[in-house]
C-alpha cells in the first residue's frame, strides 16, 4: 500500500511537470487519437496514461467542441460532457491529444478472465488466466533503473507506553523512464526531526525527500531543494527550500520558478573570538534569540575574512540544534579573530513562504543578456506554530506599527492558584521612590509567601534595562538603566519581504562590458499593521565597467596586458536584500560598520590592473563611499605581485581608508605581505600583516578607544614531499597596542609555534598531527586592570590503519586543548 501511495505521488508530479514542459513537446510527445462511442454513464476515458493540459481537441459530428461543452479531469484522465450539448446515444466522439512518452501502461495486473469451454458442463464459463508482463517495478519505470531503498519494521513497549508498531519505507530511484526523461528520486513515509551531525564536510540529511525530472530543456524538482541564484549586484538567494522548483533552458532563453516552504529566516552574526576559546561560540537570531535552531547545510563561515570549512578534520564544527560553533585546532582563535557567520535558522514563529521566478535573454548573437527576477519571502500572520496571539496582542501588533519596541506586553502576572487554592510565584513586588517618582521592581524569591507572580523577562540591549540574568529564570534587579533585561514580553512581528530587479549586460566588444541595474524592494516589517506602510519600498541601483586584460602594444612594442574597472552604485535607505550582496568585510574595509543602516548609501570604484610581464602584476583601486550626508569614506588599495608560481612569489598589499563624520575622523593604514622561495623539497618563507588605526574628535588629537595597531611577522619553511612526509612550521611574533589616555601604547606581546606533519607514504597508514602553542603576556599596566598572562596549547592527531585490502579500518583521533596551567579540556 505505501509503495502505491509513493508511486501516486510520482504520478502526481509528473502531471505537474508535464504542465510545465508543455513548451517542449515536440521532443518528448506523441499525439494520439482516440475514437469513442458515447454512453449512459457520461464518462469518457482515453488511452493514455497521461495527458498533457489543455492540448485536447475534441470532436462530436465533425464539429469540435468549445471548453464549455466538456469538463476534462488531467490528473484521472477522463471527461464528461455537459448536459446542455445535444447528441444522442449513437454518436461517436473522437479525441485528439498531446500525451508524454511514457513506459508504463494504463493498467497492470497479473491474471485475467478469459472464456473457455467445459466439457463437463458443455457451457462456456469464466476462468482465470495469468498473465505475464504485469505488476512490477522493471513493467513500471523500465530496466534502466536504478532502485534501492529500506524497509524498517519495530515495536515500542515499556512501563509508561502502551505496545505500539512502527514502520517505515526509503525509496531511492535514478535512471531513465523514456528516451528523454530522466528520474532521481528519495522518498520516504518516515518523519524524521533529527539533525544531522556537523562535523563532517559532507552533511547525510536524512530528511531529505524529493523527486527530479530531467529533460534537456526543463528540470522540475518536488520536495526538499536549493534555490542559489545571483541576478545581477543585488538579486542574491540560497535558501533551503521544501516545495516546487522547475527550470528551463531553451536556445537563448532560460528561467526557473520556484514556490515552496521558506524553512528558515536568513541572519549574520560577526564577533571576535576569544583567546584559547576555540568554541563553542553561540550564535543567535534577527533579534538577539539564543533558543534557535539552525537549517542544516545553510551556514556560511568566514574567518578574518576567508570562508573556512565544516568538518572534524577541516576548519570547524557546529551544532546545529544548539546553534553553536567549535573551531578545530586546524584554526586558531584569539581575540583578534574576526568571526562572521551567514545561516538560516527556524524560531518557530509563523509559517513561512517563498515564491521567486526569473528568467535570461540572450539578444544580438549573445552580445545582450537581459534578465528579470522576483523574489518574495515572508511569514503567513494567519498559521503561527509555536505561538499563540489573543485578539489583545493583535491588537497590540496593529498599533505598533514596524517599531518592535512598542510590540510588547507586560510580562508580569499573578500566579495560578495551586490545588488548596493559594497563589504561589517566584517573584515578590517591591515599591519604592526613585528620583521622587515612584516605582516598583521585582525580586527573585522563590517559596516566600509575599511571592505572588511570575515575571519572564526579555533582553534589550546592554544599558537598555533594568535586571541582569544570573540564572535560567533568575533575575535581579540592578537599577534603572543599568541592566540588560527588562520584564516585557516582545510580541513576534511577522514580515515580508518582496524584491524584483532587471539587469542588462551589454558586451560591444570581446574584452569590454557594461551592466546596469535596476532593484526595488518591499519591506513590510509588521503585517498585523498598516502603520508605517508608506516607507516600504526602497530602490538601488548599479552600473559597473569592466575592460578585461588585454594585450596592449605600440608599434612593435609589447607593453604587456592591462585592464580597467568601474562601478557606481547607489543604495537608498529603505532598500532591503533577502541575502548578502556585499563581500563579507565590506563594512570593515570602508571602515563603516558604526554607521547606521537606514541611510542612503552612495559608492564609486575603479581599478587598474597592469602586468608588463607574466611574472610582474600591480593591482591599485580607490573607492569613494557616502553614508547620508554626515559620513565619508575613502579608500585606496594597492598591491604588487611577482611570481612564477613555481619557485618563488613576493606579494605585498597597502589598504588606506579614511573616513570621516561630523564629529570624528579616522585614518587606518593595513598592511599584508609574504615570500617565498622553493628549492629541492624545502619552500622557506615568510609572512606579515600589520595595521595602524587612528581615530580621533575632529577638533582633537587624543586617541579615542576604537584606536588599534598591531605588527605581526611569521617566518615559515615547508617540506613540500619526500617518501610521503609532509611538513609545514611556523613561528609568529605579534604586538599589539590600544590607546590609554589617549596615546597609543603597547597592549600586550603573542608568540605562536605551530607544526604540521601528514604521512602517507605506504596505502595501509595515513597519518595527521597539527600542534599549536601559543604564550600571550600582557604589559604591567594592563595586568594591574586584571588582564592576565594566558597560554594556549592545541593538539590534533588522526592515524588510519587498513590491512588486509581494507578489510580491518583502524582510525585513532585524538584531540587536546590547554588555556592556562589550570584550565584543561581534552577530546576523544
């Protein structure tokens, strides 16, 4: 029975993306012609198993039949005709249709009635005949295709649960079902919550169910899926998805359109590290929720920059129904680690949506492309999940219009009554005068007879309260503003966000392009409210040159290749993205992450790049950033490479910003350089990155404390391979300085040894040993503040042993953490 339910629901999406390859029907149809008699019953199947929508004609005395004559049903594959059209018993009707080329047939069964003649009786009788060619997977989907699947049948007992049968089925499919149509498919009658693990690079999702057709031109997928997408600068998406998605390319046209179940909400969380805290770190929502679980696979994760990998024996791990991230020893973390995560995550708010479409067109022999997207993604107010809303909190929501702060409730209330009818809470109300005005704050006393109520509390922001949290569901009062909590409930607003954009890329030339950009955006930031409305939408827009490296010559005379960039782009306040646009460090690049978001954003690039000769290439950009009308950056990058890319490389980059508002002003010079020379197996090298930042008042000189410097040089030598070793040290010797009293003086100075060592030489042992010490000792002024000398050790090491051809695996793996003599954590 549920493998008839599975192939019902193959059948059923067939149908839908038959629909939808319905432009494609030359190449996958057949047209067929069905003659047949009308009956009493009003019921008129065809032959086929299918049929493609709308592509019937239907004849009745030589003369077709309108829409409103019949009723056609696709997906049972019969119609009726209407009682209003003459026609009588005798007459016939004739059927003309489209129908996909298919394998399978309309009917299968194993054994038949057939008319014999008894002897014994001397009259005919009806027997049962068996017939070959009937009910079976290779009559069904054909030999071409690939099955497997498991069936899982349990029972649960114990003391508290009645005896209870479990069951459950995994198919998976792939393989041709027609000369054009291809199927990949993973079913299951299973439902199954459990996350997978993240400590592998490859992630086994367990609940992940879908089916794939495949045809040259068209592609339908229904069930769990990825939408990635990038339209031009702003148009971005990658999202989890459960749904529909079908996408075509024919000739010089290709699209996709996609509407499912949005599984999360997308988010960004950047923040330092710690030092000898390699996690784990805990990551949270839109509005600082810690009680998050993040979708598996979605995360993104940047380290001072650069996109590391998941995995025991890559960069990291992550939990994902903790939301929290451990970094292996492969990366070490300090408080210099600058830490960025993108995710999608679930709060279990209110149901989520998802529609988006686009499409491309290529024009002029492919000289045009000009492309269209939409996009629309929010939550349905109307089918919360884990919540539930009172008419006063909607209320509440329709008044408050798209500021959160006023979407909340009280949340003090009086305790239940118990079963002797007495009011038992954990709170005790205190009124007191503060200031002359009269006030009342809550105390933490559980059992306490004057402990009437239950307060929850919510956090607001560092100095924005009035409690701190010192336990789960304890917290104390601090003092009017001088607490991170207050007792308020937020209500959850549900948004929506909508964003359509047009993009054109124009190439006259080989080597010369022009995009131009168009996007408008929607945010409709509380749907229970029509308040604010009028500040929606938001537009931006982006032209951006490029010239690509060309050879450029003068006469005879080989000058080498050159190329040219330039970009202007503008972005109003209000407008908003569904994902990131920008590169990860791009707030910190133009020194800008203080500012606020909601102003109109005004960017101007260009770049030059030269290379005289294969081995010499020089890189200078200058970018030109606008914030409202209060803040300016400028930046200047220039870099210089020579290399051959074998044996030696000298790289040196010098990033310049300053930046200024009516009020500060500051000038951050960053430095980063590395060599390296091979010979025979060695490669001896070094690296160094340095950085001066200098904020100051306009009118002052004194440092203010988002001031830094630091100077960091790592020397290096590698054994690139002998016999299978392979080995890498590093030494790095790090100062860093933060201003006091307004002079830059030295913080504290870091040395790290680091070692690397993989065998591989024999194929039964494969072997891995990273080990990092790292000693950091604070300056006597800073040790006198309580800043404390700290070490940090990290050891990790993986051997694999297979003997006899693999068929005894032995894997050892080892890891080790130490942060000061008396803090001690180890991994097996």
């Amino acid at each position: 029975m549920k493998s008839i339910k599975l192939l019902n629901l193959i059948i059923l999406f067939f149908s839908l993306w038959l629909n939808f390859s319905n432009a494609q029907t030359d190449y996958s149809t057949i047209i067929v012609s069905d003659t047949i008699t009308i009956n009493f019953n009003n019921h008129y199947p065809i032959s086929q198993v299918n049929i493609i929508p709308n592509s019937e004609q239907i004849y009745l005395k030589g003369k077709q039949l309108t829409t409103e004559d019949y009723q056609f049903f696709y997906s049972d594959g019969y119609f009726i005709l209407s009682p209003s059209l003459p026609y009588s018993i005798f007459d016939t009707l004739i059927v003309k249709y489209r129908s996909f080329k298919l394998s399978m047939k309309k009917e299968y069964y194993k054994k038949s009635l057939v008319f014999k003649y008894d002897e014994k009786t001397g009259d005919t009788i009806k027997v049962l005949s068996s017939v070959s060619g009937g009910f079976s997977p290779d009559a069904i989907f054909g030999s071409d295709m690939h099955k497997s699947g498991t069936i899982v049948r349990g029972f649960t007992v114990g003391t508290t649960k009645d005896f209870s049968l479990t069951s459950g089925l995994r198919l998976q499919l792939s393989g041709k079902i027609s000369d054009d149509i291809e199927i990949v498919a993973a079913l299951t009658d299973e439902n199954t919550p459990i996350q997978p693990e993240g400590n592998t690079e490859r992630l086994e999702e367990l609940d992940k169910v879908f089916i794939q057709m495949k045809h040259k031109n068209v592609t339908g997928t229904f069930g769990d899926y990825q939408l990635k997408q990038r339209s031009g600068e702003f148009g971005v998406i990658d999202r989890k998805l459960q749904g529909l998605m079908g996408d075509f390319n024919y000739g010089d046209v290709s699209g996709y359109v996609s509407i499912a179940n949005s599984r999360g909400k997308f988010n960004t969380n950047s923040f330092n590290g710690s030092d000898g805290v390699q996690g784990p770190y805990r990551l949270s929502g839109l509005n600082n929720e810690r009680d998050i679980i993040i979708i598996a696979g979605t995360e993104k994760v940047f380290l001072d920059g650069v996109e590391v990998k998941r995995g025991d024996n890559n960069d990291y791990t992550i939990e994902y129904s903790n939301a929290t991230i451990t970094f292996t020893p492969n990366k070490l973390i300090t408080s210099a680690s600058r830490i960025s995560v993108d995710f999608e995550y679930t709060d279990r708010q209110f149901a989520r949506s998802f529609f988006g479409a686009g499409t491309s067109v290529k024009l002029f022999n492919e000289k045009v492309n000009l492309r269209f997207q939409y996009l629309r993604e929010g939550d349905d107010q109307d089918s919360p999940i884990d919540i539930s809303l009172s008419e006063d909190d909607k209320n509440i929501l329709s008044l408050a219009g798209d500021d959160r702060n006023k979407a909340v409730k009280s949340g003090v209330r009086l305790a239940e009554p118990d079963s002797l009818g007495q009011i038992k809470g954990i709170y005790t109300k205190v009124d007191t005068i503060i200031n002359g005005n009269q006030f009342s704050y809550y105390v933490y006393n559980p059992g306490d007879s004057a402990s009437l109520y239950n307060v929850s509390f919510s956090f607001v922001g560092d100095g924005n309260g009035d409690y701190s949290r010192q336990s789960l569901g304890y917290y104390n009062f601090t003092g009017i503003g001088k607490g991170s909590y207050l007792p308020i409930i937020y209500l959850p607003l549900p948004q929506l966000k909508q964003l359509g954009n047009v993009a054109v890329d124009i190439m006259p030339f080989e080597n010369i392009s022009l995009s131009l950009e168009y996007s408008g955006s929607l945010w409709d930031k509380n749907r229970f409210s029509s308040l604010d409305d009028g500040n929606n939408y938001g537009y931006a827009r982006n032209i951006l040159l490029k010239i690509l490296p060309s050879q450029i010559t003068l006469g005879e005379l080989n000058l080498g290749r050159a190329g040219f960039s330039y970009k202007d782009r503008f972005i109003q306040g209000k407008f908003t993205s569904l994902d990131r646009f920008d590169e990860v460090e791009f707030n910190r690049n133009y020194n800008s992450s203080a500012q606020a978001k909601q102003q109109d954003e005004s960017l101007r690039e260009i770049g030059l790049l030269l290379q005289p000769v294969n081995e010499l290439t020089l890189n200078s950009s200058a970018g030109f950033l606008r914030k409202g009308n209060d803040f300016s950056s400028d930046r200047f990058n220039n870099s210089v490479r020579f290399s051959d890319m074998k044996s030696f490389n000298v790289e040196y980059n010098l990033d310049i910003v300053n930046s200024k508002t009516s009020i500060l002003k500051s000038n951050w010079f960053r430095h980063k350089g590395n060599a390296y020379y091979s010979f025979w197996f060695l490669k001896p090298g070094f690296e160094f990155i340095a950085e001066d930042k200098q904020d100051k008042q306009t009118a002052k000189d004194s440092l203010l404390n988002g001031s830094l410097k630091y100077f960091e040089y790592s020397p290096f030598i590698e054994l690139v391979e002998v016999s299978g070793i392979k080995a890498l040290t590093k030494f790095s010797l790090r100062d860093d300085h933060l201003p006091f009293n307004g002079i830059m003086t030295k913080e504290s100075g870091s040395k790290t040894y680091s070692l690397e060592i993989n065998y591989n030489g024999i194929r039964e042992v494969n072997t891995n040993l990273v080990l990092t010490f790292r000693n950091k000792k604070y300056e006597e002024q800073l040790k006198q503040k309580g800043f404390l000398d700290n070490e940090t050790i990290l050891i990790r090491s993986r051997t694999k042993f297979n003997f006899w051809q693999r068929l005894l695996m032995v894997i050892c793996i080892m890891k080790y953490q130490l942060k000061n003599p008396h803090v001690y954590k180890k991994y097996l």
